[in-house]
C-alpha cells in the first residue's frame, strides 16, 4: 500500500478518507461532480464506505466507496440525484453485470415498504473510474443508458445512468474532464493545473496532513488490503463452512474482532469475509459478554 504522501484519489481508502472528512469533503465532491458531469452541483450529503447488505444471510451486499446524494435544497432533504463513485483498479469479469448489480441494491435502499409511488425513486448515477479502458475505444466517459430499440428518439426516461470514466482516454469529454481525471490518477500540486484541480488540491493537501487522517489511513488500509487478500485466496470457502457447522475459525477471530473494536459493523465483515452475519454477531456477542 503506498504512503498517504504518495496517494492519490484513485486509492479508495485515500478517496473515501477525503469525501467523508468533515471539512473539505462536501466542496471536494462538489468540485469533482461539478467538473465530470459538466453541470453546477449545490447541495450534498455524503456517505463514505456506505455497506448495503444482502437480502438474506447467503446472498451478497455490496460497499459503496463514496455515496452522494443531491438535495433538492439545504431545508429539503428529499434526495433529487444519487451518485456512487467508484474508483475502480482491478479488471472484473463482467463490467456491465456488476454495475446492474450495483444499480438494483442501491434502488432497494429507496424505496419503503408500502411505497407503491416509483417517482420517489432519485435519478441513480453510477460512476466507474478506472485507469484503463473497458471498452477499448480510448473515450475518456462512456454514458451508458436505456432505450427503446424500436424507437430509438424515444425518451426513456427511468432517471438511470451508467458512466465509466478512463484515466487515459483520449476521445471525447473535454479539457476539464482530462485535467481532473489526470489528477485523481496523480494527486499532487504538480497535476493541478486549472482553477478545478487547484481547488480540489488545496483540499486534499490539508485532509493529507491531518494527524487524524493519516493515522485511520494506515489502519484503515492495512484492513482493507487484508480483507481484499482473505476474498482472493482459494478454497478458503472449505473452511468457512467448517466454521459453519463447528464454530468459529480461530485463526481469523482475533481479526474479526479487531474490525469490530475499530467500528466496522457487523453487516461489513459479514460482506468483506463472506462470513454468515450470524458467525459475525456470535463472535460480537461474545466480546461484549467478555467485557
């Protein structure tokens, strides 16, 4: 994991770290909306590292890196646009599955019971930055969303869309959107080199030497490189359900309650080791009655 000096805003950790600080965060995701989408950006609530669980113990949540959503003003809180912004480093299977994915959980979460009223649904904006092209045209933004086959000028309008954003790209976008891709892919005073990125970098510098900031940095990453290396190791799944049946794995309890004692709930470890939610909130039991 690099050095918090040496981060930059395609680091999820770093990226979740400047979009949640209290200070700056609202005006840096204002700026970086602001510049991708091409349109003025007023009032934000974020919500970093946001953890939308499964429907059921055995199927699967998903983790928004950092979750904006639009008010309509600072008195109305009614969400009028949602936007979940992922930087994105690793090549997936499937791009267009995961995203429809992602699209269905996030729709869940807006929608009460009882609610037969689907204009209350906010305009969804799922934004995938990547430093490498999955469509290999060399755009900088593909916008991807509905239409009607049949009637191509239809407006279908079910408030949906899908960008992916390349750090490389060449076609297409503008000298903004270059300017602004460029420096998420190298954060440093030396990329900003327009009134948006200069902006965004004055914010990021003072978020980069706050003490409190660069201590939850290291902890923080050392646990998200620990959980990305649990998910990718094979037939761990075998001990799990060993687990399962018997108890609990000692050799992964003592992380898992560190997670806990370092605030991450139980629906997230849950998530991130693909543990039972059960398994999870025995172990959390535990701890409390060990106390």
């Amino acid at each position: 994991m690099k050095s918090i000096d040496d981060a930059d805003l395609m680091d999820d950790v770093f990226m979740n770290l400047v979009a949640s600080d209290p200070d700056v965060g609202k005006d840096v995701c204002r700026t970086l909306l602001s510049v991708l989408l091409q349109k003025k950006i007023d009032n934000v609530r974020i919500h970093a590292q946001r953890m939308i669980p499964g429907s059921g113990d055995k199927m699967r949540g998903i983790r928004l890196d950092v979750q904006i959503d639009e008010l309509v003003s600072k008195r109305d809180q009614k969400i009028v646009n949602m936007y979940d912004v992922e930087p994105h480093n690793r090549w997936e299977k499937s791009f267009e599955r995961m995203l429809r994915f992602r699209q269905a959980k996030i729709d869940s979460i807006n929608m009460t019971a009882g609610d037969n009223d689907f204009s209350h649904l906010p305009n969804l904006y799922i934004i995938l930055i990547t430093e490498f092209d999955v469509w290999g045209k060399d755009h900088m933004v593909y916008t991807i969303r509905n239409k009607c086959d049949e009637v191509p000028e239809l407006d279908y309008n079910d408030g949906l869309k899908f960008l992916y954003f390349n750090t490389k790209g060449k076609k297409g976008g503008s000298e903004s959107i270059r300017n602004m891709l460029k420096y998420m892919q190298d954060s440093k005073e030396s990329s900003a080199v327009d009134d948006a990125t200069r902006e965004l970098d004055k914010y990021v510098s003072n978020v980069r030497q706050n003490p409190e900031v660069r201590g939850n940095y290291m902890t923080f990453g050392d646990r998200i490189d620990w959980e990305k290396e649990m998910s990718r190791k094979e037939g761990l799944e075998e001990g799990r359900e060993e687990g399962r049946e018997e108890g609990r794995e000692e050799g992964h309890v003592d992380v898992i309650e560190d997670m806990l004692k370092n605030g991450k709930t139980v629906e997230m470890i849950a998530e991130f080791c693909n543990y039972p939610v059960e398994y999870v909130r025995k172990i959390e039991e535990q701890m409390r009655a060990n106390v």
